[in-house]
C-alpha cells in the first residue's frame, strides 16, 4: 500500500527526486572519503613529521569538507520541499475523493476519522519520506562503502564488523515486527479521540443541559488514557533500540581498540590505519542506526498509507453519469417520482416503498407524515444525496442519475431540515449557491426569508460574521437565512424539508406568502409536521411509514383520508380544520 501509495504521488517529481539522489551521493562520498585522508596526514606527515604534507592534505580535507556540507544541504532541501510537496498532493487527493461521497460513504468512515486520514495520516507518510530522502541513499552507500574502506585500512580487525552488522539487524528486526500492530491501534485510538472531542464539542450544549460534564470528562480521560498506553507500548520499544545500539557501538569499538592495540604492537597496522577504522566502525554503526530509526516510521506510515489508500479506493455510492446528457437549453423543474423505493445499506426494511409523486412548475406540493415515515429521504433522493434503490426520479421526464452533477445542482435548491451555515459573513453564505449575486439581490431574499429586519440590527448587515454552523445565530435565524440562500440561488425546484419548524406561527405565515410571489413560476415541495403550513398547497402527500397512504387537497382529503384527518385533528379542532 505505501510503495503503491509512493509510486502514485512521487511520479510528478522524478527530477527533484534525481537531483537530491546525485547530491546525496556526492555528500556520502566525500563522507566516506575524509577518514581515509586523515589516516593518510596521520601516517604519511604527523608520523614522518612531513609539515608540507599535512598542509597539502589538510587543505584537501577542507575542501571535501565543504563539499559534503554543501551536498547535505542541498539534499535535505530539496527532500523537504519534494516531501512537502508529497503531502499537499495526497491531501488534496483525499479531499477531492471525500468531496465526491454521498451520505453513505462519509457514514462508513466517519468524520473524525476522515479528519484524520486527511491531516495526521499524511503528515506520517510525509515524514517517512523526507527521513527516507536523506537516508536511503547516504544510510546503506555508507554502510558497504564504510565495510569496503575498513576491510582496506585492515582486513583481520574487520572480523568484527562481521559480529556487529547481524547483531544489529536482527535487533531492529524484531522490534520493527512488534512496532506494527501498535501503530495500528495507535492510529485507530487517535480516531476515537477525535470523534470523543468531536462530539463533545459539537454536544456542549445538551451535555451542559443534562449535566453531563462529569461523565463527558471520564469518557474522554478513557479514550485518551486508551491512547496514551499505546502510545507508551510504542514509545518502549522506540526507546529499547537506542540503549542496544549504544551498547553494540560501544564494545565494538572496545573491541576495535583492543585488537587494533595488538596489530600495531605487532607492525601489522599503522596508527592512522585504526583512527581511520574506528571513523569507519562509526560510520557504519550510524548508518545502521539511522536506517534503524527509518525502520522504526515504516509500519506506522504503512498502516498510515492504508487507511488514505482505503479512502482513495472508495468509489461514491451516488456516481456521476459517465456521459452525462447534454444541459437542456430550458430547465422547467417538472419533478416526477415514479414507484421509488429506497434502503439505508445495512437495513432491512426499505423506508420508502413505491413511491409515486408528481410536482409541477407553479405548484406548491407539501409532504406530510408523522416521523420517521420518510419525508426527508424521500426529498433527499432528488439532488441525489441517495439514489434510489428501485423506481425513478425524473427532472422534466429524465432521470436524474443522466443528469450531469452541475445541472442538479443548479436546478435542485434544498433547504435541509437541520440548516448548516458555513463560517464567514452573512454575504459569503447566501452567495454560497450563485457568487456573483448583487447585495439587492441578497437583501431581496432576506425580505422574502423574513430575516430582513434581524440581519439590518446585526453589526455589520451583510458583512455581520457567521461562525463555524452558525452557532452564533439562533435557530430560527438559521432556519431563514438558510431559506434566503436557496432563494439567491434561484432553482427551478425549491424543495423545503421541515424549514419553517422553528418559526413562530405568524412569521411562518408572511414567510410562505412571500415565497408564494418569489417562487410563482418554480416547483415547490414543502415538508412539514404542522398543518396550518401545508393546508392552502396545490396538493398534500400522505406518507405513513414509507408508503404514500393519500395525494389531494386539503378538503378532500379531510373527506376521506383517515391517517390525513388524524394528523389534522391532532392540532387543529374540526372548526379550524375546516
Ligand atoms: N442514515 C440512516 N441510516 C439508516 N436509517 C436511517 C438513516 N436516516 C434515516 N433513517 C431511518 O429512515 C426512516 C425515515 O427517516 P426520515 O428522516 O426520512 O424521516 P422523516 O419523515 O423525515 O422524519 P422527521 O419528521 O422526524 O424528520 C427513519 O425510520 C429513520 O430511522
């Protein structure tokens, strides 16, 4: 999954790629290359007492010196920006693919979890490859090169290199094959902090409304505790490699000295031979060390690079048409629902069965029911927040999955039941549907949506500021600016679900005569619980438990539609009803 992952999204930087891997060849050589001249000034001038020799060599060294400063520095540049630029792409790549879900798909991960995915999962692999930009290339040239070297400077005493390198490897290996399972977990509890935090920040005010802090507080301390001991598993292990690296290190290079010692004493071995073997020892122990820690980021980015793959690999549910039809030169908004039948994934019953329902331009429709007999699925199918498990959807006679995506939205205006307004200003959220409306335009729909008059008091009009959900607006104030910004988009079908619940009776009434002069040529379908809102509609569907029981006026169907009635008279008395 990760090379997978690495191949996708490095392929567009192959040339950074080139060019850091010939800087970090250049610096690992001239890495490799400096014990070797120090041995030489060491033997060949310190030793004879040679001045001009050392002079000579140690300008050289100066000179490799500054070579390999300046390969490091231009590798580790351009692995950072390659690796940042890795980072945006599958961000971005992740973004657009969660962009493209439907309600089922964002139900299947989660938001947390996609929150996640999105930022810390990527930051992960980010960070694996700038480590592996600086590593992979100096770490094993410098652990062959540094064995090749030593075995030059001194072929009995490299005996020890043989005991060091697999006494290392397979240290490392295991604890990389402990490390995996770990970071998995790690990588899951994370999403559970976040949808606890979440939930906890989005619930504040029912949880203070129930007093329930105490109980919050403990579920959060568990999934954080949860978390942490994880994290601390991990941490051991990180924290056991460095102490059995140290050590190997260490008695190595005792090792080294000791029978180095002897070499000399026999004439064997130069003096600079062993400085240069011991510079050589190092170096290779560091390279193992540092592909070690390499090692060590590889299982968590891999779980990292599977959960983005998992998003990225997820087909929506609601596709768009592969060849969409041509945009039709005059959209009239006749909306046809013919024998729907619709299933939520996983559940038995369908909600909606056989459901037959027509809306024309110039008519208002209204849907009533008790709750749960799904009303807002059944509105929900036509900008295909869903599609339709059986039966059709049609716009102006065609069906709405050959519809291209754009024309839905432009025709489609839905005021869902629980408004969400979008951090920014007034102005910026009813342009959310056309950006090009002109402030006349937006005050137009404010007078229609009734909420002319609060938005005049607010500080700043339009340019009032709105937080994230708009939680700085109440309710009902939500409810209709979110009305006005379906009005400034314009659509030929409004379709209301539950939108004027939170208003008081005598503001529902101005605002649905409003509407009626502002929609008068498009297709309205209104979803209510109350009565007094849906009585004057052209026409009123019956749903009871996923079925339409009833489709008629008001009077008709007060002649003789039982379930109609008994929701009718369960608010209004005979006289009012009619
Ligand atoms: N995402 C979902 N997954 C599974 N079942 C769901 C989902 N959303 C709604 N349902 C079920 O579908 C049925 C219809 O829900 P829907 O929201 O359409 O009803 P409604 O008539 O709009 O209700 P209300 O008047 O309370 O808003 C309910 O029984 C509900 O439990």
């Amino acid at each position: 999954m990760l090379r997978q992952l690495l191949r996708n999204h490095l392929a567009p930087y192959r040339r950074p790629i080139a060019f850091l891997v010939a800087l970090q060849l250049l610096q690992t050589g001239a890495t490799l290359y400096l014990p070797t001249l120090n041995a030489d000034i060491i033997d060949k001038g310190v030793v004879v007492g040679d001045t001009g020799y050392v002079l000579t060599y140690g300008a050289v060294m100066i000179a490799v010196s500054v070579v390999q400063v300046a390969g490091n520095i231009g590798a580790v540049y351009y692995g950072a920006r390659t690796a940042a630029a890795l980072g945006r792409d599958v961000r971005a790549a992740v973004f657009d693919r969660v962009q493209s879900f439907s309600a089922r798909e964002l139900g299947h991960f989660g938001a947390p979890s996609l929150i996640t995915r999105t930022t810390n999962d990527v930051q992960q692999v980010q960070m694996l490859v700038l480590m592996a930009f600086t590593l992979m290339v100096s770490a094993p040239i410098m652990c062959v090169g540094g064995i090749v070297l030593a075995l030059g400077q001194d072929v009995p005493l490299s005996a020890v290199l043989v005991a060091v390198v697999p006494v290392l490897g397979v240290s490392v290996g295991l604890v990389v094959a402990r490390m995996r399972p770990l970071f998995r977990t790690m990588q899951e509890r994370l999403d559970t902090v976040n949808r606890v935090l979440r939930e906890q920040i989005t619930g504040n005010r029912v949880i203070r409304a129930f007093v329930r802090d105490a109980y919050e507080r403990e579920r959060f301390r568990g999934a954080n505790r949860e978390l942490t001991d994880v994290s601390v598993s991990a941490g051991r292990l990180m924290a056991l490699m460095f102490p059995t690296v140290m050590t190997v290190i260490n008695f190595s290079s005792v090792a080294v000295v000791w029978f180095g010692a002897h070499r000399i004493d026999d004439g064997g071995m130069e003096i600079g031979a062993l400085t240069a073997f011991l510079a050589y020892l190092m170096q290779i122990v560091m390279a193992v060390m540092m592909a070690t820690f390499m090692f060590m980021m590889v299982p968590r980015a891999e779980v990292c690079a599977e959960r983005i793959e998992e998003v990225l690999r997820t087909e929506t549910s609601v596709r768009p048409p592969v060849t969409p039809l041509p945009t039709p030169s005059a959209v009239r908004g006749r909306l046809e629902i013919r024998g729907a039948d619709f299933r939520y994934p996983g559940a038995e019953e369908p909600v909606l069965r056989g459901i037959d329902l027509v809306a024309g331009p110039g008519e208002t429709t209204a849907v009533i029911g008790s709750t749960g007999s799904g009303k807002s699925t059944l509105l929900g199918l036509v900008p295909r927040l869903f599609d339709v498990t059986g039966g059709r959807v049609l716009v102006d006679g065609v069906d709405v999955r050959e519809l291209d995506p754009a024309v839905i939205a432009r025709t489609v205006g839905l005021v869902p039941q629980r408004p969400y307004l979008f951090s920014g200003t007034v102005a910026t959220n009813l342009r959310y549907g056309r950006p090009d409306a002109t402030d006349d335009e937006l005050w137009q729909a404010l007078e229609t949506a009734q909420a002319a008059d609060f938005v005049r008091g607010l500080e700043g009009g339009l340019n009032a500021p709105i937080t994230q959900g708009g939680t700085n607006v109440s309710g009902g104030q939500r409810q209709r600016l979110a009305i006005a910004r379906t009005l400034v988009q314009r659509p030929e079908i409004y379709l209301f679900d539950d939108s004027f619940s939170a208003l008081d009776y005598r503001t529902d009434a101005l605002l649905r005569a409003a509407l009626a002069r502002d929609t008068a040529g498009a297709t309205v379908v209104i979803v209510a619980q109350r009565v007094s809102t849906i009585r004057d509609a052209d026409r009123i569907v019956v749903l009871d438990e996923g079925r339409v029981v009833g489709t008629g006026r008001h009077a008709e169907l007060m002649a003789d539609n039982e379930t109609y009635r008994e929701i009718v008279l369960s608010q209004l008395t005979e006289a009012e009803a009619a």
